[in-house]
C-alpha cells in the first residue's frame, strides 16, 4: 500500500479555502496560483482521431474542448501540475447572455465533457444565454485518467447468503484496492471532490468569469455543495439535482441508507410485473415474484447462472436490480423485467440470451472494458471519507439487514474497496452556507434519498427546495421530462429567482 502524509487542514483552508479569491492566500501561494487562474484557454476540435464518436459527435454540434492546467496538490501549487478537459457550447444570445454554467452529470467517476448539447435542448429558451461548460473531473474521462486496472467496472457487490460468500466479497474488495494503490502516476492521493471544487475556480477564472452557474446531479450535488462551501462568493445559479446529504455521501453510509428505498422500489417493481405476467412469466402476484427473485439469488449461489458469454452469481444478481430501480416508468420497468425474465430462464436451466441492457451490465460487471470508470469512482468516495476498516462491522449490519432488506440489504451494506485504503489527506466537507441553490428531488429516489436533499435544504439556509412528489426518479431536470419541473429549473436558471415548490 502507497502511504499517504496528511496535509494540515489550516494550509489547505489558506491556499484555497478564501470564498473563491486569490487574496487571502500567502504571497507564494498566490504567485503559484495566480498562474492557474490567470491561464489562456486554447479551444479546438474535440475529436481526436477517425474513431473518436463522443469529440466527432461533439464537434458536430459546435461545441469545442480546451485543456486547462491545475495543480495536482493544492497545498504546493508551485509543484506538479496536471490536465483537465473542458468544452464549451458557447452562448448565442450574447445580447442576453448570463455567463457560464458548469455541468456534471454526477458518478463519481464519469466525464461530464458531453452534457453540453442536451442541455441546450433542455435549457429550453434560456440555453442559448449561457456559455454550457463540460468538466472531466481529475481521474475521470480525459483528465489524467485513473485506471487501476480493475477486471471489473464497478465494486458493488452483494454480500450472498452466507458468510463464506461475504468473505469472498472482502477478498475482492482487498484486491481492488490493492490495484489502485499500484497505480503509477502519483495521482491517487489527490482525488478528492475538494480538489474537484477547486479545481473549478481555476476553471472559472481561465474562463474569466467573476462567477460561476452550475447543475449537478448525484454525486455532483455534493460537489456542488462543496465548491459553494470553498467559494461562496463565486457560485451564481446553482442546480443541485437528486441531492446527496453531505453528512453521510460516502461509500459506506450513502449507500446503507438507501436499501429501504430499494427494498419498497423492488416490491412496487414486483407489483408491476405480477400485472403483466402474461409478458414476463414471473408471478402473478407480487409475493410470487418476489419468490422467483429469491429463487434466481438461491440459485446463483448454488451454481452461477450462465448468461450468454457470461456468469452471474448471488453477488451479481441484486446488482443488476438495483441497477434497474431507479426509474419508476413503464418502459424502465419492462426493461428491468425482461432482464429478470432471462435471469429466471437460465436459472432454470434453459440456454438464454441476454437482451441489450442485460448484457452491457454484465459487461460492465464481468470485464476490465470499464476499469477506468470503477477506479475512478473508488478513488474519489475512499478519497473523501475514511470508512470502517473492519470486516466484522459489515458482516453485523449484513445480518441485520436481511430482516427486512433482504435482497438490497446484503448489497448496500456491503464492505467496499476504501476499507482498505489509505486514510485520506483532508476531513469530510462540513456545508454550512446562505448560497442561493436550487435542490430538486424525487421522494422515491432510490440512489440519494429524498431525506438527504431535505438535509442539504437546512445547510444551504439560502436555498429552496423543489420536489417531484410521488415519483421514483433519479436526476429528476435531465431524465424524467415532467414539465412542472423542467419549467421551475429553466426560470431560476433565466432570473435567478428561488421559490420552493412541489410538483407531482
């Protein structure tokens, strides 16, 4: 294991930490900083060869990528330094233009570089007034990529039904960690969503902007609410969408909290299928459906289930559940039961193919095609927040669990990758700011429960609070299309008025 020396919070808070300026730095600290802030951004083709579809298909729709150079260590930024990819859809009502707005689309782990152009069409009438910027954040996308050479895209796992199967899970777990911290480029230690927050202020000042209008989902309501904490002075129009309680983001809490949401969104899903038993065979009532889920986990352990090029054990099974939980519409439904249905088949027996969906989360899974996205994602959540180091305390809240998750449970209390890895360099982010936000949330959100965006609502004292009632959606603006929403974001994105509201 690489060891990490902790940096003194105090130094950090004085490199950085001064509400988005560069004046309350030390006069060495504001020299090595000023360069960052002060940087030319040269824009170009996003492409980078015949075979990149995602900067072809960028290019196509006018939006142009830049790099931008920012410390890899904010409490030395005299040393190494390292490269972000931005890109840019410029405003075209520069007549009416409001300034830039930074997008990320959440993760942690994933790039944010191709939000632009759906946002434009999203933002309705009020797109065409902002400058729409897309971030890879550090470790993730184009911006000095983290890959810990993983044979997996993510660690999520299910505990199984016993405890010879939990210590599989730990071994696993011990060795993806085990990978990352081999990983070469010194990168590692400096993942963080602090990092990622000031590192967009140097964005914000490359750009020469005085201040910054953001949307984030997920995960990038954290970073929102952190980068509002570091630079309250700096955020103009902030979105935060499907919000993340910053008092348990992590991967230990986050997630153990969300099981009973996931438990009440599978049996609504059983419910929905047991109507539609005619098309998926499952059961024709919710307790029989439920019953052939157990019995495909049952199965899995005994003999993993073949599924086309692939096999699915009782660690997987749950995962590609509550890879299908969370979006309550018919057709995210159906998909999740014809992807069970295939389940149900081979764990009977039968040779099975599997649909479209069921096959690139197996992919996903099984192979190393995603390594880069499941590093990334370890060495932001194990970067931020230290977790229980002992196996034992899982296995306990597994075991409790299983009263009345027992299918989620297992899964979402499970140990993870930063039970073995270094302590990080920084304490968790204590958000406690009147920054003017707008937090959107569904009440049935399975991924950030709707009580931690109501939590976030306190902490942000400036903030208000726009819920999606009766709705099981996750990024609710981008995903769901319900006009309500979508039309309350879109005017706080045009006046910079806050109101809360439900809608339904």
């Amino acid at each position: 294991m690489i060891k990490f020396r902790p940096v003194p919070t105090t130094v950090l808070a004085v490199v950085l930490a001064a509400a988005g300026s560069l004046a309350a730095t030390s006069g060495a600290s504001r020299t090595a900083l000023s360069r960052y802030y002060h940087q030319t951004v040269a824009w170009h083709q996003c492409a980078q060869g015949p075979g990149d579809d995602l900067g072809t298909g960028l290019d196509k729709a006018g939006v142009r990528c830049a790099e931008v150079r920012v410390p890899l260590d904010y409490a030395r930024p005299g040393g190494r330094s390292i490269t972000l990819t931005i890109s840019r859809l410029k405003a075209t009502d520069t007549a009416h233009r409001i300034g830039a707005m930074l997008l990320n689309g959440g993760g942690p782990g994933g790039g944010s570089i191709d939000l632009p152009p759906d946002f434009r069409t999203l933002m309705k009438d009020v797109g065409p007034r902002y400058d729409l910027i897309g971030m890879d954040p550090r470790s993730s996308g184009r911006s000095t990529p983290v890959d810990c050479g993983w044979p997996t895209g993510t660690f999520i796992r299910s505990a199984g039904l016993d405890r010879t199967g939990f210590d599989k899970v730990v071994a696993l777990e011990r060795d993806l960690a085990t990978r990352c911290a081999r990983t070469r480029h010194g990168l590692l230690p400096y993942v963080s969503t602090r990092n990622t927050a000031r590192d967009m202020d140097v964005v914000r000042g490359a750009l020469g902007e005085r201040r910054l209008s953001y949307w984030g989902g997920s995960y990038g309501t954290y970073l929102g609410a952190v980068y509002t904490q570091l630079f309250p002075r700096a955020a103009d129009r902030v979105v935060l969408d499907s919000a993340v309680d910053p008092r348990t983001y992590g991967a230990e809490d986050m997630l153990a909290n969300a099981a009973p949401a996931n438990e009440t969104a599978l049996r609504d899903w059983a419910a929905w299928t047991a109507r539609r038993d005619a098309d998926y065979h499952l059961g024709a009532t919710r307790r029989a459906v439920l019953a052939t889920v157990d019995g495909i986990v049952r199965t899995a352990a005994k003999r993993p289930l073949r599924v086309g090029a692939r096999t699915v054990d009782e660690h997987v099974v749950p995962f590609v559940l509550f890879n299908g939980l969370d979006d309550d519409r018919d057709e995210a439904a159906g998909s999740l039961a014809a992807d069970v249905s295939v389940l149900a088949r081979a764990a009977g027996g039968a040779e099975v193919t599997p649909t479209p969906a069921l096959r690139d989360t197996l992919d996903f899974v099984a192979t190393a095609a995603s390594s880069a996205v499941g590093g990334s994602q370890a060495a932001v959540l194990c970067g931020d927040r230290a977790v229980d180091r002992d196996p034992e305390v899982y296995w306990r809240r597994i075991e409790r669990s299983r009263v009345h998750e027992p299918v989620m449970g297992p899964l979402l209390n499970d140990i993870s990758p930063c039970a073995f890895w270094p302590v990080p360099r920084e304490r968790p982010t204590t958000v406690h700011n009147d920054v003017p936000a707008l937090i959107v949330a569904s009440t049935g959100d399975t991924r950030t429960i709707y009580p931690g965006a109501r939590a976030l609502n306190r902490m942000m004292t400036g903030s208000r609070l726009l819920t999606l009632s009766g709705a099981r959606i996750h990024a609710v603006y981008p995903r769901y299309d319900n006009a309500c929403v979508n039309d309350a974001v879109n005017a706080y994105l045009r006046t910079g008025a806050l109101r809360a509201a439900v809608c339904h």
